[in-house]
C-alpha cells in the first residue's frame, strides 16, 4: 500500500558517527548498520483508532535511528506493516458498525498524516496483512515442510520446540514467557497444543469472518507470521534491527524470530532488536483497548504545532517509559518558540560543536534527550539567558543548527 510523503530532509556538511543500540537480545549495546547498507523493520499499527502518542513515540524513536544511518551516510531500506486484519479490527469494526476494511482504511490514512505532520520519514515498502496473504501462505508451506506446523481443529500452529534459538530475542524464562502470552493474544490453555506457548499461524474461518483461500482451507493469518514474512519479503534474512515498543518483545518479535529461524537455520531474522518504552496517560500505558488516549490528530485538530509534539518525545529517552501530561507539552511550546527567536537572529554561538554534539549523542543508542540538551546550551548562548553572555560570533551559525535540527532530529522550525 501507499505510504507517506517524505518531508525534505537537508544534507549535512559533516557525516555523522557510526549508530550503537541497545539489544534487547544481547542485552547491551551493539553497532548497527553499515558499512554502507542498513535495513529496519518497524513494527506498524492496528488500524482501528487513530494514532495515540504512545504510537507516535515509538515511529518517532525509530525515526531518529533512520536518520541517524542517513546522516552516517548509509543507504537505508524501510519496511513496516499494517496488520489490516486481526482480532481487535474486527471486534471494533462490529461494535461501531463499520466494515472492517473502511475503519482499516480510514484509520491508516489519518496514521499517514500524524506520520506527516511529525515529519517522520516514510518506509519504502508499506505493507498491509491482506495484501501480503500469498507470502504468509508461503512461508507457513516452508514451516510445514520443515516439520513445524500441526493442527488444532482446523486452525495451524507453529512448534516453538522447532527453533533451537527460541527465547534467544527476549531472554524471557519460561516462567515470565507463560505469564506475559496470554496478556498479549496468546491462547495457552487451548487443547490440542503441543506447547501452550505456540503461536497460531493460521486460523480457520469462523462465521462472520473474513477468509482467504489456502492449502489448510479458508481463513487468516496469525500475527506474528505476519511480521515474519513482510520483514523477510522486503528486507531478506538477516536484516539490520527490528523495532517496536517494548510490549513487543514478547511473544511478537520472539515468534516473528522463530519463524524465520526454522525456514533459514543459522541466520538470525534481525540482527538486533530494539524497543521503544510505552507511554502512560492517566496513570496506565496508553492503549486502546483501555481507551486513555492523546490522539495526536486531535492535538492537531486543536492547533497545537506537530514540532511541539515531538519535542514533546524527544525530551524523553526512547527506552523509558513516561507519562504525558498537558504541561510537558506547554512547555515544549513555549521551548520551541524561544528556539525560533534564537534562529532568527542568523547569528549565533558557533555552531560546530552543537552540530557535532546533537549527532554524537544520537548515535550513541538514540539519545534525544542529551541532543536536546546541546541545542538548548547553544540557544542559551545566542540569546544570552541562563548566566551565558550573548555570543553571536558565528554568523552561519542559525542556518547549520536549523539543518541539523532537522535531519537528526526532525524538527523543523
Ligand atoms: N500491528 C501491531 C504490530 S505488528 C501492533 O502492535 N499495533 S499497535 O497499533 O498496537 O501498536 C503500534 C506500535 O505502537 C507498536 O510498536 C507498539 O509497541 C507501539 N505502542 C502501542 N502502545 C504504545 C504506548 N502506550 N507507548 C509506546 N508505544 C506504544
Ligand atoms: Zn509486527
């Protein structure tokens, strides 16, 4: 499907440091990407509400980390999904009377638009659930080969026991993993299953249902095989980082992993797995089946300025989780106003080192806030505040740190 426009992204005269990112798998920093090539996953929406902050942090985190491979001068490869259709699009489409593929539809172009207004780069490849229904079925014909699908009534389930490296991505035992999957889809106490923790690959039709035709008869994809065949489709095996938030490390990316490990043993799916932390409202993680939402169209819809917005995130390291409240966004207002006048003035404090401060710090596993910080010392220095003396000794200074505002950290001001 159609993504998003591009936003126009300025070429920085310096080249920025190679990336390191915590992995959630190895459990500490690796470098990602590179030599010259680097190739991200991000884990797409549900499409059957608007898009909340929670959601706009996380494609705003792995935004930082596509510009940042950009700015190191890679060639950079995006996918991302949109799981068209799933369990809770179709229970919403029911309880609101909607076809499920208008509310599909009408909530991922008004996704397309928050991306937009927050200046978040486009994927190359956009890729929904239904139309990748002929890879799912390929892939679960691979599984099925390779001994590690079996039925449960009519419906398929892959055999986690079929990947030597399962657990490998969340590091999880299998306490926790038993805990954590039925919280987030699974179905541990069906009968039938070999291991409660096997995921359904494929399931039936069911009255009322959409369906689609395959070798195991009608029906639909499960949701991580999903993820596992677009990723493989579009980015090959062994491609750079999947991302998502940190609800997704388990069972999701782990499943997603085990797939593709069993079709291509001794390849790992991604080669690290990174995880954006969760945003609370209200004193709870932001989600939709809770309903404590900040839609960021309805933030828009009130004139705030989407850059405030993502200031908002950036002053928030991605890995942590947090809480909005109206006042942190106030303040990003008023923040991004002072910068402006700051901007305007041409003139500033030199810019080199803020320059090279904001790409260093964003390399150095995304820290957003730590380039916030530098950009702040330098409006500080320009407009005299905070025990600094005006310097306005660098006359390119305003045009090099607005061209660095935008391409590491999207804000255009
Ligand atoms: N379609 C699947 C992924 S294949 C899905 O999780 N969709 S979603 O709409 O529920 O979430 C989209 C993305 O936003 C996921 O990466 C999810 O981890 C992230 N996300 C959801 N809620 C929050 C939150 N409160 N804070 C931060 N990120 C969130
Ligand atoms: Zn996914």
């Amino acid at each position: 499907m159609r993504a998003w426009s591009a936003p126009e992204v300025p070429v920085l005269p310096v080249v920025g440091p190679s990336v390191r990112l915590h992995d959630t798998a190895s459990g500490g920093p690796v470098e990602v990407g590179g030599p010259e090539t680097a190739s991200l996953y991000v884990c797409g929406i549900t499409p059957y509400d608007a898009t909340h902050i929670g959601h706009a942090n996380t494609y705003v985190a792995f935004d930082l980390l596509n510009r940042a491979w950009r700015n190191a001068g890679l060639t950079v490869s995006y996918a991302q999904n949109v799981t068209d259709v799933d369990d809770p699009l179709l229970e919403r489409a029911t309880t609101v009377g909607v076809d499920w593929r208008e509310l599909a539809l009408r909530e991922t172009e008004l996704f397309r638009q928050d991306m937009e207004a927050l200046r978040v780069l486009p994927p190359d490849d956009y890729t929904g659930a239904v139309e990748s229904i002929p890879l799912v079925v390929a892939l679960i014909q691979r599984l099925e080969d390779a001994g590690a699908v079996y039925r449960v009534d009519d419906d398929l389930y892959f055999s986690v026991a079929a990947d030597d490296a399962f657990g490998a991505e969340s590091n999880l035992t299998r306490e926790q993993m038993l805990q954590i999957f039925p919280e987030r889809g699974g179905d541990p106490d069906r009968p039938g299953k070999k291991d409660p923790l096997d995921p359904l690959v494929w399931r039936a039709e069911r009255p009322g249902e959409p369906s689609w035709d395959s070798p195991w008869g009608k029906g639909r994809p499960g949701w991580h095989i999903e993820c596992a065949a677009i990723a493989r489709e579009h980015l090959g095996a062994g491609f750079t980082v999947q991302g998502g938030g940190s609800d997704l490390v388990f069972p999701h990316h782990e499943m997603c992993a085990a797939h593709a490990h069993v079709v291509e043993p001794g390849v790992p799916f991604a080669r690290a797995y990174a995880h954006a932390g969760m945003v609370a409202y209200d004193g709870e993680k932001m989600s939709k089946s809770k309903g404590n939402l900040v839609f960021v169209s309805a933030l828009r819809n009130a004139e705030i300025d989407p850059m405030a917005i993502r200031l908002v995130l950036l002053r928030h390291h991605y890995r942590d989780d947090w809480e909005w409240t109206d006042d942190l966004l106030f303040d990003a207002v008023d923040t991004i106003a002072q910068w402006r006048q700051a901007l305007s003035l041409g003139r500033g404090a030199p810019a080199a080192p803020v320059v090279e401060r904001v790409l260093a710090a964003i390399a150095d596993d995304l820290d957003a806030p730590g380039a916030v910080a530098a950009v702040q010392d330098w409006v500080d220095a320009t407009l005299g505040v905070a025990g600094h003396l005006a310097d306005t000794s660098d006359p390119a200074a305003a045009a090099q740190v607005s061209a660095v505002l935008d391409a590491a950290l999207g804000l255009s001001l």
